[in-house]
C-alpha cells in the first residue's frame, strides 16, 4: 500500500531508526516510546493486522515470532521484555500494518 507509513518504512522511503532488517521483516524504535526501550516489528509484506492473517502467512508469522527474542536482545533487552499488538479499533491499533511491540529496559506497569 504507497500510502501506509510501515511500507514506506519497509521500502526505505521514509525514515527510521532501524535496528534489524531482513528479507521479511524490518524492527526500528518507535517515534513516541512508551518505554526506555520501544521497538516496532514489521513484515515488509503488508498485512492489516492478526485478523488478516492467510494460511500462507504462516512462515511469515512463524519467522516474526522467532525473531522477536533476538532483537530484544540486540536492544539490550537481557532481562525480559514484553510484546504487544493490538488489532483493529477495538483493539486500538493506529496503524493499520501488521506490528508487534517490544517493550522494556524499566519497569513496566502490570497488565
């Protein structure tokens, strides 16, 4: 989608702090952080959200939940670190592309 921020992200037309990209996904640190430590993963295929998910998304979905440990530690994140996503407006996603949130580096609040 040329208008969705994520894939402009994604196809380095637009800027970002990035700290991990591969041929799949891109992980970069969030504008506004809600923590010392907030990170968002992408894929770089666009994918609106959980709900969207197709059955050939799975090696894709799969990889992204393999990586997340990884670049938690790349951030420094040795102690443990949460993940988040929220899909759809109940859910109150903002950006409508697939992404996860990693949080930490402090004190996180109890869900």
């Amino acid at each position: 989608m040329p208008a969705c921020i994520f894939c402009r992200i994604a196809r380095h037309e637009a800027p970002a702090d990035v700290l991990y990209e591969d041929e799949q996904i891109m992980a970069f640190r969030d504008r506004a952080p809600k923590a010392p430590v907030h990170l968002l993963v992408i894929p770089r295929k666009h994918i609106c959200n959980l709900a969207d998910l197709q059955p050939h998304d799975e090696s894709l979905i799969a990889h992204i939940m393999m990586k997340l440990p990884q670049i938690a530690r790349l951030s420094g994140l040795d102690n443990g670190f949460r993940t988040v996503t929220n899909t759809g407006r109940g859910g109150r996603q903002e950006v409508y592309h697939l992404h996860f949130h990693i949080l930490g580096g402090g004190k996180l609040p109890v869900m």
